[in-house]
C-alpha cells in the first residue's frame, strides 16, 4: 500500500510519478524499497488518469451504501420498474469495476 500511497502524494503534489521519485518517497518515509515493485506500479500507472480512477473508486465505494433497501418497508407499486432501475444500476456498478480494475489491482 504505500506504493500507491507515494505514487498518490506525488501525483497530489503535482509531481511526475516515475521510478526516481517514488524511490525518493518511500525512502523518506522509512520504507526500504523494492525496485521490482517501484517498477510495477510505474508501468502500470503508465497512462492512467489518476484523477478519474480515484472518482470511480469513490463512486464504485458509496454505490452499496445507497443501494442499500430499506428494512420492513412494505413493496412499492411498479415492482418491475424497480427490477429494472436495479439491473441497470447493477450492470453499471458492474461497467465502473470493470474499469477501475486496472487501478484496483495496485491496491490488492
């Protein structure tokens, strides 16, 4: 994880996130580095919008949260319009993991 979270702070800082400077951070933090992994998550930051992925994992984050049905409601009327609004949503929610994927796998 702090891989990523040096990668964040320099991309936070306006910094350019390359091998030198990543290296730079963990140093600083006390971290003893590893180049294979430094390299790693420079490739495959390669190309990524930063910002974009961290707004997909806050959406794809709070989309349980207010998907959540309410307990001991009685059902609302249109049941098929909801099934559908929620098979939408799901193949939604689906689409933006799908996508943020690439980053999620730096956090894992």
């Amino acid at each position: 994880m702090e891989y990523v979270y040096a990668a964040m702070l320099i991309h936070k800082a306006g910094g350019k996130i390359d091998e030198a400077t990543v290296k730079k951070v963990l140093e600083a933090a006390g971290v003893t580095p590893d180049d294979a992994r430094i390299k790693a998550l420079v490739a495959a930051l390669d190309g990524v919008d930063i910002e974009k992925a961290i707004e997909t994992q806050a959406v794809a984050a709070a989309a349980p949260a207010a998907a959540a049905p309410a307990e001991g409601g009685a059902p609302a009327e249109g049941g098929e319009a909801k099934q559908d609004e929620k098979k939408k949503e799901e193949e939604e929610k689906k689409s933006e993991e799908q996508a943020a994927a690439g980053l999620g796998a730096l956090f894992g």
